[in-house]
C-alpha cells in the first residue's frame, strides 16, 4: 500500500503530479507531519463510524487519517482544483468500503455553510457529529462563531489554529490573552489544548507555530438569552484595553451618575481592565444594558 499523503515524499509526489500550487489567499499550508495528523485525529477522539466534517481538506493528509480511523468525512473545501486530487489520491477502497460511501466534498465556502441541508442525505442527525480540520488561518475567527452557533449541535470540534489564537480561546481572565473571543467561546465550550504543531511540519511553512485545541459544549451553559447583544456589550467593554472598565463603558452608559450607580448596584470597580473581570461579571453587565 501507499505511503500517507501526509508524509514530505508523497506530498511532494501529489504536488508535482498535478502542478499543484499553495494558494496563500486561501490559507494553504498542507500538514507534512504524519505525528501531528495522527494526533489531531487522536485528539478528536475517531472511532469506528464517526461522523466528521472537515473543513479545508487541501490535498488530504488528514481526511486520510480520518477515513482510516473509520470515520465517514464530509468536506467543505473552496480550491475547484482539489477536487479531483483527492477522488483520486484518497484510498478509493477503506475496509472494503467504496471512498463514494465514505467521502463526500461540496465546493463552498463553510462561512456559508446550511449544515443541516448540505449534509442532510449523508449524515444522520440522530447521531453525533464531530467537527475536525486543520483551518484556514485568515479565517479562524469567523469559523470558530459559526460553528459555535450552528443549529447543528457538534459533539466536538477538533481544530487546528494559530497557536495566538488558541491562546486567546483558553486564556483565564487576569492574562492579556483574555477579550472578546475568549468571552463569546468561554461562555459556550470547554476549551482544552491538544497539542502544538511547529510551523515546519507544514508544506508551505507559516511564520507561527500552530495548536490543536478541542472544544466540547458545556453541560451546563450560562444563560445569555441574546448573545448578539452579549457579544457587543463584550466587545465595547474591550474597545479600549488598556483603559479601566468605567472608561469604556462611556459609549454603552454615556451618564456618568447611571454609570457609578451601575458599577455599585453590580459590585464591580470601575478602576478594573477590562481583562481582570470575570466571565460571569460580563454576563451581569450586559444584563443591565438596554438592547440597541
Ligand atoms: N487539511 C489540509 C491539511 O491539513 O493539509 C489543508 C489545510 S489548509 C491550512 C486550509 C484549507 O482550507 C485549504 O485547502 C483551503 O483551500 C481551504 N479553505 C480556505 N478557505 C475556505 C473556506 N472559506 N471554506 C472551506 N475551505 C476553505
């Protein structure tokens, strides 16, 4: 059998077969490192029979993997060239199972993605659906919100980013890392750090090394009933981060007495950064502001 997509040898092989060029607008940069695939599928937990969507699958390397562990993948990719590369590159039979029964790819941009409706006479929503890609970075952001309020409830979502941004996502309050995004994914997942990828396990290599982060929905989530109006209320708050709370709070309460009166009825100092609250301080904040 073949040696992986994923190693330098193949990767090289597929890339000089098919004039294959990294494209940077669209955030390519294929994994050449067979232990960080095989760890970001361990990381995401594959058993027999999952269901995976992956985002950006690029040439394969680890929709491989996944459909090895026994995963059935469905893909989002935008790159009309990868295509046929991976119909023909992928192992066309997995256990004895035909790639048609076990790969799906639809040519669209996730950002606008109808889970539910692309993926609907592939996957069964009765059961779970774990999310796994190695993201394209000029993106990350937008994906992660989008996935965080899909209609569609993921078991997991197993993603590969920059490591500032993985920082960003499991940063505690008290730590510059801590903002807005912290907040919005804090509020709605548990984060847990999987594993860190040097930036020279990636074929072009980026500037920055990457991290593998696993997000899992909380049991037991806050109750924020208009996360729209949270999330600005949030991202006000940070408009100025080196300024103290009572500063930035002068756009959502531009009077100073309701300001001071808020501040005391909640119990916070408005001598505070913005990054020394606590999440659940926020959430009581945004509570006391008029939606726009
Ligand atoms: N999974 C491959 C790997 O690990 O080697 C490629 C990862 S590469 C960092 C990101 C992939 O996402 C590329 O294949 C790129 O074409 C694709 N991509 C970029 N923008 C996208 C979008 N808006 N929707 C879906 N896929 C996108």
């Amino acid at each position: 059998s073949k040696i992986p997509i994923g190693s330098p040898v193949r990767t090289q092989a597929i890339v000089n077969r098919y004039f294959v060029k990294a494209k940077k607008n669209l955030g390519q940069n294929f994994l050449v490192d067979q232990n960080a695939i095989l760890g970001i599928v361990a990381a995401a937990g594959i058993e027999a029979d999952d269901q995976v969507i992956e985002i950006g699958p690029g040439i394969g390397s680890l929709t491989e993997q996944l459909l090895l562990a026994g995963a059935k993948v469905f893909a989002y990719e935008v790159d009309d060239s990868l295509p046929p590369i991976l119909q023909t590159e992928l192992p066309q039979k997995i256990n004895g199972v035909s790639l048609a029964d076990r790969f799906k790819l639809i040519l669209k941009d996730v950002l606008k993605a109808d889970f539910k409706a692309d993926i609907g006479d592939f996957f069964d929503f009765s059961k779970p659906i774990k999310v796994v890609a190695n993201l394209p970075y000029y993106i990350t952001t937008p994906i992660i919100f989008a996935l965080a309020e899909s209609d569609l409830h993921f078991a997991s979502l197993t993603l590969m980013m920059q490591k500032e941004v993985a920082e960003r996502l499991e940063a505690k309050p008290g730590t510059k890392a801590f903002g807005p995004l912290t907040i919005a994914v804090q509020t709605q997942m548990q984060v847990k750090l999987a594993l860190t990828v040097s930036h020279n396990s990636f074929m072009p290599r980026p500037k920055v090394d990457s991290s593998v982060v696993v997000l899992t929905p909380l049991t037991d989530k806050p109750a924020i009933s208009n996360r729209e109006h949270f999330n600005w209320v949030v991202k006000m708050c940070f408009s100025q981060r080196r300024k103290t709370l009572n500063n930035n709070l002068k756009t959502l309460v531009p009077d100073k007495d309701e300001r001071k009166q808020l501040l005391q009825c909640l119990g916070i100092d408005g001598h505070l950064r913005p990054e020394d609250l606590t999440i659940a301080q926020f959430i009581e904040i945004a509570k006391e502001i008029p939606a726009k």
